[in-house]
C-alpha cells in the first residue's frame, strides 16, 4: 500500500506515474475521505478533551444535583463519542480498501511503457537449437499427464523415476546453495494461509480469482512461499543491526491461472501446482539496489552451473506486478521453444508491503522506527528449472546431468 500522503501532497506527480503502469488513479473520492476522517478525528480529540473536563468537575463537585447534571452531559458526550466512532471506523474502511486497490509505484529506474519497452540488460550462455521440447522428450517414460488429470483436472503433471528423483536433486542443489553459500536462513512455512496474510503481501483483495480458496473459510493455497515467508515478520520491529534479514523457503504453489487460458497447455510451464524455491530480504530502504542485485546474482548463479543460457530483463511500468516497484525477469532459453522463457522473477516492493504488514526496523543511533524495505525472487522455480535443463541437456537418446547435481541424483545420465 502507497503512503496516502504522497496523494495528498503531490497527486498530479503520483496520478502520472501510477498512469505509466496503466492505472487511473480517482483521487477525488481518496482526498474527500480522507479529510473526513482528519474532522472526525479532530472531534475524537475535542471529546476527550471534553470528557476529561467532566471527570474533573465531577471529582470537584459538591453536591448532587452538580453530580447528576455532570453524568447526564456525560452520557450525552459518551453518545456522540459512540457516534463519531462508528463513523470514524466506517470512513477508515473505506479508505483503506480504496487505498489497497492502488498498486505500487514504479521506480524511477523503471522503464515507461508496455511489455514491449522492456529492456534486455544482460544475456549469458550460447543458446542452442534442440527443436524437441521436454514434454516430447519426457512423455514416453518420465511424464504422465494422463494419471494426473485422470486424479485431479488438467494443468496437473506426474512426474516418475529418475526425472522425479532430478526434480528433488534440484531442490535441494538450489537450498545447499542459498543456505550454505548465500546466506540465507530456511523456514518451513505454512502452504495454508489466512485473508490478511495474502492482504499484506498484495494478493488480495485485486488477484482473488487466481487463488485457491479453502470453502467456507477465510484460508487460501499459497501462491509463492513470499507470502508465509514475509508474514513471519509482521507487526515486528527489527533492530537495524540486524538487517538485511535473508530467508528461504522451498514449498509447493498453487494458482488457478485464471487469465491465462490456452496458453502453455503443453508441458510444465504453466501448471495449477508447482514448486519453487523462494528468496525473501527485509531491508534498510538504502540497501534496495544492493539487495535485489543480491537476489539476481543468487539465481542467476544457480543457471550458470546448471549451464542454462538466460538473459536478465528489466521490466517496463505497464508490465510490472502490483506490488512491484521495480522487477528484473531472469528469462531461460528454451531449445524446444526457441525463445527464453521467464525463470525467476526479482523484485523490490518498496515499503509497499512493510506499510500493510507493518513490518519496521528501528535505527541504532537514534531508536527512530521506519518501515522497512521488502524484496524477493525466485531462487529458481523447480518446475521451469527442471523443463530448461532437459531441453539444453538433451544428447540424442539421453540426458545429460550437470556436474553440480550428480552428487544429489547418484548418476550422471537419464536414458530417455
């Protein structure tokens, strides 16, 4: 969520760059509120202050026809108290759920315009020209759609013996190395989560029909381990030396893919359950830049031993996520496809989500409180991982397997 007096002070400024992503921000009716509420407000202060003078007339009153006319006036002002609360809360509302429909907004290093104004910052590997796609080279032996749709509803795979046990290897290649060489601390987080934990990572209220909902419940499938990872630290206050908190999680995700309907019906890519590998920072906001950079290098790196060709894109405004500020896709090359596909996905929010959970750091030298800065990436998606890697592994009749993984497989080969 955006700080409402960024609208309030500035909103020609913060109405075009919210227009850059395609938003069209009703400033009218968000100024209008929230000048009620500063009234109403302003009279919960005045009746305080006047309840405070009743109570101390009360004590100095001699006799009881004071005492009685003090708790009659008293009553009156405990209604109009009970009044302006009541309205106090519904205008708060109301505001709150118009200010939870505004998504983020862009950095000032974010390109403007559409998807086609994002722009390729780096590129690393050769691609190559395989023109089989890992669902053609797994179906025989490894990949069973038929059992899984048979089982649940199509956009489901079962996958079996040695790709199986490589999807594994990968999962546990990708947390040695964030644990181990990159700092980061492991959770094993809740795939169940509550309304106001998708609420305050952004999810909801605006991507509703992209989750899984639990009937008759306000509990949700998670979408992405960001969203348990990040509500770990909800209504906390971090001690600025402990800063940049760096947390991972491997966990299965689940999402309905509502708006995507005919595309990538082949294969993993696009799937209602997957599983990824997560990384989450909690930051000092002058350490932005230096974090997400961190995050990039630690996906990218896991490519670059599973030699996986990819690129580094920076996105356009009209192309980033709602939460999002700026968001770098680290994109794979696909043989099977001949194009790059996205594998990861980094970003920071800024204190967009730190706002909503309140999440807060408190400085050293001066014991200050402020919201803290939020970022992460995927470190990698297992799926689209796996899916890269047989497609670029590809020798004729067999798989080859990276050096980095045969140690966690116990073979070097899948025969196909």
């Amino acid at each position: 969520m955006i700080d409402i007096n960024l609208i309030i002070n500035d909103v020609e400024e913060i109405k075009k760059k919210l227009g850059s992503r395609g938003y069209n921000l009703d400033d009218s009716l968000i100024i209008k509120l929230f000048q009620e509420r500063k009234k109403l407000i302003h009279k919960k202060e005045s009746h305080a202050a006047q309840k405070n003078i009743l109570v101390n007339d009360f004590k100095k009153s001699k006799t009881n026809t004071d005492k009685d006319s003090i708790k009659i006036q008293s009553q009156q002002l405990d209604d109009l108290i009970n009044e302006n609360k009541k309205l106090l809360n519904k205008v708060e509302t109301d505001l709150t759920k118009l200010m939870q429909g505004i998504p983020n907004i862009p950095s000032s290093t974010t390109p403007i315009g559409n998807e086609d104004s994002n722009e390729i910052i780096k590129t690393w590997g050769k691609p190559n020209n395989n023109q089989s796609d890992h669902s053609q080279i797994l179906s025989t032996n490894y990949l069973d759609f038929e059992s899984a749709v048979s089982m649940s509803k199509p956009r489901f795979a079962v996958l079996k013996g040695d790709i199986s046990k490589l999807h594994r290897a990968l999962v546990n290649y990708m947390m040695d190395i964030h644990t181990d060489k990159n700092g980061y601390t492991e959770y094993n987080v809740p795939y169940i989560v509550n309304s106001s934990s998708l609420i305050g990572t952004g999810q909801l209220p605006k991507f509703e029909e992209d989750l899984f909902k639990i009937a008759d419940s306000d509990l949700y499938l998670i979408p992405t381990a960001e969203v348990p990872l990040t509500n770990i630290y909800r209504n906390k206050i971090i001690d600025e030396s402990d800063l940049p908190v760096k947390i991972v999680s491997h966990t299965p995700c689940f999402r309905s893919e509502a708006g995507s309907y005919g595309k990538d019906t082949k294969g993993i890519i696009r799937l209602h359950q997957f599983e990824k590998v997560e990384l989450v920072q909690i930051v000092n906001p002058a350490n932005e830049l230096k974090s997400l950079e961190s995050i990039l290098t630690c996906a990218e790196e896991i490519l670059e031993s599973l030699e996986i060709p990819y690129r580094r894109v920076v996105l356009a405004s009209n192309d980033l996520g709602f939460s999002s500020s700026l968001t770098y896709d680290i994109e794979a090359w696909y043989p099977g496809q001949s194009k790059y596909r996205e594998i990861s996905s980094c970003s920071s929010f800024t204190d967009f989500q730190s706002r909503r959970l309140n999440i807060k750091y408190k400085n050293k030298a001066t014991k200050k409180k402020s919201l803290a800065y939020t970022l992460n990436g995927s470190g990698l998606a297992i799926g689209r991982t796996l899916a890269a890697l047989v497609e670029n592994h590809l020798r004729t009749d067999t798989l080859s397997i990276p050096k980095v993984l045969q140690k966690y497989t116990g073979f070097d080969i899948i025969r196909l």
